[in-house]
C-alpha cells in the first residue's frame, strides 16, 4: 500500500492523469465519429501534453507559493530533471511531427495548440516582462478550450481526412465547453494565489457565484446541444452518456467550496474521472447504436 500511495504520488505530480486524459479523449472522439487514429497521433499528442504540464509547474511560481506550496517546492528541487525533459520531448516532438506528416497544415495546427500551451504560462517576450495568456481575462479559458480541441479533436480528424459534418462540430463544440469549464472549476480552486499574483480569472474578477452560473450556463448549452443533435439523429445515443459528463462537471461546480472542499485532490480526481469515462464510453460505443 505504501509503495502504491507513492506511485500515485508521483503519478499526480508529475500531470500524467492529465497526459493519460489526453489520449483518452483523443480515442473517445475517434470512436464517436468514427476515424482511425495512428499509434504514432496518440504518442505525439502524449509528448505535446507532457511538455506543457511539466514546463508550467517551473513559470507559475508566484502563484503556486499560494495555491500548492508543496507542489512548488518539488518542481524547483526537480527543476534541472524538468528541464532536462522539457527539452528532449520537445526535440522527439518535432522530430516526429516532421518523419509523420502528411500534410504541413495539419501538423501547423497542432503546433499551434502546443504554442497556446507553452505561451499560457510563459510571457511573449519575457525581456519584456510581457504578460503571459494566463494574465489575460477569458483569454487564458479560451485558449485551453482551444488547444484541447485542436488536440483532441481536430488534429486527429484532419490527419484521418475526415470530413466535417454536425458530428464533428459537436464534438469540437463540446470539447471545447468542457475545457473552459474545467479551466474556470481549477480558477475557483485556485482563486487565493491568482488574487494575491494579480491575475485576472473569472473567479476573482467576478467572485465564485457568478463563476458558478458561468459553469452551469455552459454546461446547459453542451447538455442542449446533444439532446438536440439526438432528436434531429444528427448525434447517436451513445452521445447521451456525455450528458452524464456534463452533470459531474455542474455538480462539482454547484457544491463547490460548500459540500465539496476545494481541494487540488478533488481537481485530479475530475480529470482521472473523465479519462475513465471517456473509456467506458468509447467501449460502449462498439455495442450501442
């Protein structure tokens, strides 16, 4: 037991849930629109994340001395090893980018979502002191529900030469809401560090309620847009069990800091949820119709 407390210790801090989510949610929309996905998209996609989750854990300092001081304190002992890996899955990235593409567009876009990721933390021109995306009101959301969507979503479609269609559009759409809503849910956790760093989130902007009704309004839209989709049988059934997704996310949003505790736990046990729903989805979707 003690071996395996460390294991997933070592599993959260080092953002492989949210690596692992990645190509879950990658495999989850493939079997929903129904496009091959190559081995080689999924440890590409695994790499891109990698990079972002282990390169942000050294820019969010001043912030993360607040909201995870202990989290903090590892990354800056660890700081040469991050480095160190930052730097190689960066150069296997590309390197495998550029041995697999087929066509450079394609493979701009995912460079793109890398770039949202990297400079999200990261200032433009830090000789400057310029801002970072994360500083930047609704921005910082936008971008992550756009780099998600591109990932999971968009890339992998393009690469298989899928052809747009109201399925497509959902799932871009509800990959997208989702994202925002999980980036507003951790801007509730995190609301004390980004407060005392000056970063404008919607949290501390506009306070928890509002940020609440922002989640739920969200919600609602992807929840309609589904049930919509269903009734014209432009969506599947199965697309239902994305409602339930949908639900988890209200109810976080709707009891949070009140029956449920804030808490970085609880954030990573939402992502570690979704990649085993995205599981059980795409399992079920072989079955029914």
């Amino acid at each position: 037991m003690h071996s395996f407390k460390i294991f997933f210790r070592e599993f959260l801090d080092n953002r492989l849930h949210i690596t692992l989510s990645a190509v879950a949610l990658m495999w989850l929309w493939s079997r929903l629109l129904s496009y091959p996905v190559r081995v080689v998209d999924y440890v590409i996609l695994a790499l891109v994340v990698a990079f972002i989750c282990q390169w942000n854990r050294l820019t969010d300092q001043q912030e993360d001395r607040i909201n995870c001081p202990d989290d903090l304190a590892i990354a800056v002992r660890e700081r040469k090893k991050i480095r160190i890996f930052c730097f190689a899955v960066a150069a296997l990235t590309v390197a495998l980018i550029i041995l697999t593409t087929t066509r450079w567009l394609i493979s701009a876009a995912l460079l793109l979502a890398a770039a949202l990721g990297f400079f999200y933390s990261t200032p433009l021109m830090p000789w400057k002191s310029s801002k970072r995306i994360k500083d930047l009101f609704i921005f910082k959301n936008l971008s992550s529900a756009i780099g998600w969507s591109i990932g999971t979503v968009l890339y992998p479609a393009m690469r298989s030469g899928y052809v747009a269609d109201v399925k497509f559009y959902a799932a871009l759409t509800y990959m997208a809401i989702s994202t925002m809503t999980y980036e507003m849910i951790w801007d509730m956790r995190d609301i004390r560090g980004d407060r005392i760093a000056g970063i404008q989130t919607l949290p501390v902007a506009m306070g928890l309620p509002t940020t609440k009704r922002m989640v739920l309004i969200l919600q609602g839209i992807a929840i309609l847009l589904i049930s919509i989709g269903i009734l014209l049988s432009d969506l599947k059934l199965i697309w239902l069990f994305l409602i339930m997704h949908s639900a988890m996310l209200m109810m976080v949003a709707a009891y949070f800091d009140g029956k449920l505790k804030s808490s970085r736990m609880l954030t990573h046990v939402m992502v570690i949820a979704t990649t085993l729903f995205s599981i059980f989805i795409g399992i079920l979707s072989a079955w029914l119709p």
